[in-house]
C-alpha cells in the first residue's frame, strides 16, 4: 500500500485504528477516535480494563460511564489479544515512560509493546508513539524493531511521534481541542501522520523530525518543573523575610504582560512534571551537556516534602509539642485538586516522613478512599471523614491538595493549627501559617 | 496636615508632583501626571536633560519631541534645583539601582537623592520609592533618612514604595495602563500612596507592605531571568542534538495552556534582568538563604556572548578561517529590538570578546550610531552602513538585534555566512546556523 492509499483510508475514516495502552492517555484517544466516526479496537494488557470497558463503565474518576458509552458503540471495541494488532492501519501507542529508581529513563513499556505488536505489523500501517520520551527514541528505539521485521519505513510502514498533552481535570481544554504536535520518519510518514491526526483533533501541527516533536513535549514540562521549582524555592527565601509568597505571586500576576504566575506548594506531582525533565538529562550526558535547571528544580522540588513537615514541627514547637506523637491530619492526597490520581503525589512523601519521626497520621481525600499500594509505597491508610470532632482532635492539619469540595472556613473554623501548602487561605493569622 | 487632607488634594489634582530623576522611568511618569492634569515638576542632576525638557526636545528614543512638547505645559516645569523639593507635595524617586562590580546592591542614587532632598522635606509630602530594590530598602534605608530629620512617618509625612513596570518599546502597554503596585509603611502612609497614583494610573493595587511591594518586582524580573536562562540552556542541549531550538519553542507555543514561550538569545541585557534578580540574592544570604535558580539564571545568561563567539569560530573554522583576522559584523547593538539602549547590552560583550581574539569587528545598528561610552567599557566603534558590498567583504555576520528595519533576505543574499542568535531565520541553510 502506498502512502496515498492509506492517507485516503485515513481521511475517510475507513482506517481502522488501534489504540495500545488503555490510562489517561489512551482511553480519551479511543474514546475521541470513536467519537470521530472511526472504527477502532482498544489494546490493553490489563484484561479488568477490558471487561470494564466492555461493561461501559469508566475506570478513571474524570470520564464518566455516559461518555465511556457513548464511545463504545458497534464500531468500537476493546482487548487483550494483541494479534488482533493486524486488523488495524493505525497503531498508536500510549504507554507510560517511568523513571528507573535511578532516575533513568524506563522504557520497558514501549519495548514490550512493540516485541507484542511486532509479529503482526502488516504492510499499510502506521505507528505512532505518544509517550513522551528522550530526543531520539521513535529513530533510535522504535524504527529499528520494525526494520527488523523485513519491512520498510516510509513505503511499507509509516512511523511517527506525537506527544500526548492530556491535561486531566483541565475545563478548558480536552484532546480533540489540544493542538497535536507530529514528526514523521521519512516525509511520506509524516504525510500519513498528519492524516491519521487530523480525523481526530482539531488541529495539528507538523515539525521537522521526531526527534523535534520529542524535544517539544519534553520542553512543555521542563518549563512546568523548573517554574514551580522556581517559586518554591522563592517560597523558602520569602518565608525567611517574613513575607507571604502568595500576596507576592498575586501581585505580580497584575503585570499585563511578562509574567505568568506559577504558586508555590507542597512537591510536584503525577506522571509528568516529576518524570519527563529527567529524559532530557539522561540523553543530555550522551552529548557531554548538562540540563542544570532541570536538576536544580528537581532537587528543590524532591525537597518540598521534607520542608512542609519541619513547617508543621516549627508550628508545633512553639505550641510545646513534638512532632512525636502529635496527631497530624494530611488534607488531600491526590497530586492535584479535583482527581483521584496519585501517581508521585507528595503527599505519600509527607505521611512518610511524618510516620518516620513519630506522628500520628490520618489523611483525608474525598476522591482517594484508601492510599492504593503503589511502587515504593505501601501505607495502608484509609481516608478520615473531616468532622469538627476530628479536626479538634489533631494538632494540625496540613493543607497538601485544595480540592474544590472542601470547606476550608469550617476547617480553619475548627482546627487547631493549620498549615497551609496551596494558599487557600490568602488571610494569614494566628492558627493559619504557609507550609 | 493629616493624610485625609493629602488625600483630598491629591484627588482633586491640587498636589505638586515631583519627579526624581527624568530617565526611562521618571520621564514617562512625569509626562503622566502633567497630561492628567497636575502640576509637576521634575528634578535631576542632569542640567542637559533639564534644558532639552525646557527646550521641548525628548532624549529617549521612544519618547517623541510631540510628547514632551504636551506634557511640558505651563503646568509642567523640570529643574536641577532641589531646594524646590519643598514645592512639591509628593516626591516620587525614579533613580537606578545598579550593582556594584562585586555583584552587590549599589545604592549610591538612592542614598544621594535623599541627602539632597532632606534638607527641604516639609509636613505633608508623601514620598514614593519606584527604584528596584531588595526587600526591606523602604523601612531600613528610607524610613530612617526621614525620621532622622525630626518626623513622624504616617503622620508628618508618608512613605512608600511603589515599583516602577516600565517596558521600553512594549506598544501595548504604556505607564498609565500598566497596573500599579503599592504598598506603606503605615496605613495612612498606603492610603495616601493610593491617591497618588490613582489620579495617574488606571489601576492601583495595594499590598500589605513596602516589602511585600519590593518583593513582587524582583519575582517578576526573576522569573523572566530565569525563563531566559532556562531556553539558553535548553540552546545549547538541542543545539547538540542537532535540534534547532527556534523550532522546538514554536512547537511548544501550540499548546494552549501551561506554557508560555521565551526565546534563546545572545545573553541578557537592559538595566533590569541582568541586575534586578541579585539584589535579592544580596539581601537573602542575610538570612541564610541562597538564591539558586537566580544565580544560575546569571551564570547562564551571562555566558551566551561567549557561547555565540564561540559558534562564529566553529563556523569560520569549517570555512578553514580562524577568528584571528577575520572580519566580522556585528549586527544590532542596542540590548533589545527597536530602542537605542545598550545597556548590558551582549553586543558589547560580543565585540569586545572578537577583538580580544583578533578579530576585525564591524557593527550596524540604526538606532546607535556610534557605541558610548559606558561603565567599564570603551569601544570607540561608529555604525557600518549595511550595503551589498559591505556584506559581502565580511566573513561572518552575527546577528545579535532583530531589529525590525533590518531587511533580513538582503542580508541572507549577500552575507558568506551568519550566526543567527536571535531566530530571525526560521530555516537554517548552508550559510545560516544558530548561536
């Protein structure tokens, strides 16, 4: 098949696309797909996805089951059994890229898709990898394992990169309005590329390589971390001047023009922000450069936590209590307000190190019942209803997640001592202090 | 006089206006209050800016002849006489703060503009500080010049500060768009400083404190400087992956949310973003605080001009020339696009690094004929008419200052070679690399 015919079956939606990797990136995708009239098929290797899917339920907080329904009509469908990856001219691979403990690049995912995938590439595809990865990956990683099979990129396979830029709990934006960044391999990968894309997403934007699309998405979120490392490192020099950060974020927020406001808080993150900076880093050292901001809002970032918690020992220092054996509430535990996600959320960081010097700790979360076992992290903690009772019980509450759903006037109301990571109280006063 | 009485002249525009020092930033500001309807007058030890005013004629580039010649009505008057300080009811100090050659605080302006006025402070002035400056110069530098002289700030005469937002060459924004900041020593002081400026200014935002204000200005130029600081590195990584960071930003800029764009460049330049960040790097080490992303941001930027030399050399070593002997034009000296301030400019640091290593350096720039004389440096070079000719009988042409009269393809057709540092050619080709 040429490129011609497969932009032709692209543009008339008779492609029928496969989506690998079914989390935040790739059920919105499918679900758009669907939505935009294609047929497509869902691959997942988690086969409770699969059932979930097939029964119209939605397994992440921000699709609802309608939209799940909506989506999985006659023309869509969802599994585990990765032949059926001949079926499809699209392929486009939505896996997660983690760090190694070592803070390396971690791309077994991408690997161990394409060894699934790669006994049934058939002449006509295309395949696009959407996780966000160090300059080089979709030449360097994706491009040999499919010469391997015998075929040729550009004529009998068509390979591109385009970055996911899910934004989870965003109102404003969602992934057919979010512009689709795409670099082909060859000029005829690319042209398919754009093709696939443009069935979908409102608009898309082609560049000049992979690698280029690849450094792009990396950009987008070296410029989140080292913002936010940034204005939390100015957080720790303001707190020492006894100046309030937020009053001064907020005020240089009326400058019309040349500043962008970025608020201080308790650590970075989810699977983004605390991950993606690092693969530029790792490739960096293979050219002999240095990515020295990415490092530095790292470490500023990593060490959030740790400064949050002597916050809460200071405050009660000056009440006459240790830390040991104070009864700490922690306020959220999702990463972000509004989601359930607790991927590197830090507030797994503060509950630990608060256990590990002696505190009493409950949390709450309205949309995280119990912190799930994750990688490194075991808690076994549930989330603690917040009455006036509860919170007069504890020495102080620490603000880790301004969900919209809490009612911080009760709160303050009855607290004993308050920490504050989000500025939800812009009003500082004798039981509110920053953390 | 009690401040309601300032107040009430202040709104009734029956106050005189005093402006200290009529450079990029009293200048405009003067011209403000005189086109809203005040009395004003205008004070620098400068006696030929004083006579150019007397004289209808602007010395600031972006300011014209038309405009000093509205505002410099029968109601307007500028002096080197600062006996008549105690003409005015306000004093509004506009001089620089620059840093001393060790990288620290230089306040000789501030402190010399207070010797001179204070002999001459009468009850019920206000006196406003707009000068950049560390957290805390308010109460600890100004408070105490005034109360020395026997009164009582908040009921003799008020004080504070209020950070000057200009952005020479900005066509959106002009002084009385641009929200104001301001903040008091003591309430009757902000209340006072709010009248000031809302005859002035459409919008004025009070804050808790002087510091508080002082703070929100050296955050806004932080984050600029560290912003460019970040792209300047993220240059030199792409730069080594053979990745044109022009095209990575533009890509970046797509994304409708969570990123705003900021360009590599030849260095930093003007009077705020090479100097601003520091004075709060000087007054955090007090409290034991470092300031790592700023001096980061500074070792960075400040070693672009040395980057793009170095770039020249590689590209004229290709062409099997050393930079010794040969000819390089230096295009653009002014530090930004379209003024005529070279200020820090990197063009400055660019020249004087090609000469110390013999190379023969011509420059162009439109708006600076010839390169002043300026702290620290004496270059004693004029301005070379760009023709077909002159371009062609130079070896390289860096291009430091886009400058919107330059005529770019023109350039590109004669040039041998140029080191575009500023992205002003999208398409890189065999004669134009990035630097």
């Amino acid at each position: 098949m040429t490129s011609n015919n497969l932009v032709t079956k692209l543009r008339d939606k008779k492609a029928k696309i496969g989506v690998i990797g079914l989390g935040y990136v790739g059920l919105p995708l499918l679900m758009e797909y669907a939505n935009a009239g294609f047929d497509v098929l869902g691959f997942d290797i988690d086969q409770t996805k699969i059932d979930n899917l097939h029964n119209h339920k939605s397994y992440i907080n921000h699709f609802s089951d309608e939209a799940v329904t909506a989506a999985m009509s006659d023309k869509a469908d969802a599994t585990a059994d990765f032949t059926r990856v001949s079926e499809c001219q699209a392929l486009i691979i939505c896996v997660p890229t983690p760090l190694t403990k070592f803070r390396e690049p971690d791309l077994t995912y991408i690997k161990s898709t394409l060894s699934l995938i790669e006994p049934y590439f058939c002449e006509g595809q295309v395949v696009s990898l959407e996780s966000t990865t160090w300059p080089g990956t979709t030449e360097e990683v994706v491009v040999p394992c499919i010469t391997e099979a015998g075929v040729e990129i550009g004529k009998d396979i068509f390979v591109v990169y385009s970055p996911e830029r899910e934004d989870p709990g965003n109102v404003n934006f969602k992934t057919n309005t979010i512009p689709k960044i795409v670099g082909g391999v060859t000029p005829a990968c690319l042209e398919v590329g754009l093709a696939l894309y443009e069935g979908c997403v409102g608009k898309v934007v082609q560049v000049s390589s992979t690698k280029v699309a690849e450094m792009i998405k990396l950009l987008e979120n070296i410029h989140r971390a080292v913002n936010i490392g940034l204005v939390n490192e100015m957080k720790t020099v303001a707190d020492r001047m006894g100046i309030d950060i937020f009053e001064v974020v907020d005020g240089a927020a009326t400058k019309p023009f040349g500043f962008t406001a970025y608020y201080p808080g308790p650590g970075v993150g989810g699977h983004c922000i605390p991950i993606d900076p690092f693969y530029l880093t790792w490739k960096a050292r293979e050219f002999g450069v240095h990515t020295r901001f990415i490092e530095l809002s790292g470490e500023i970032n990593q060490g959030m936590p740790a400064y949050v918690v002597n916050k809460a020992t200071d405050v009660l220092n000056f009440r006459n209590k240790p830390l040991k054996g104070s009864k700490v509430m922690v306020l959220g535990a999702a990463y972000k307000k509004n989601v359930d996600d607790m991927r590197g959320s830090p507030a797994v960081e503060i509950i630990e190190i608060l256990l590990s010097k002696g505190a009493l700790v409950s949390y709450n979360d309205p949309h995280v019942p119990s912190i799930p076992e994750m990688r490194g992290h075991k808690l076994e903690l549930e989330s603690t209803e917040i009455t006036k009772e509860v919170l007069i019980e504890h020495d102080v509450v620490i603000v880790v997640t301004n969900h919209s759903s809490y009612d911080f006037e009760f709160i303050k109301r009855h607290a004993n001592l308050i920490v504050d990571t989000r500025g939800v109280y812009r009003d500082l006063d004798h039981n509110v202090v920053r953390g």
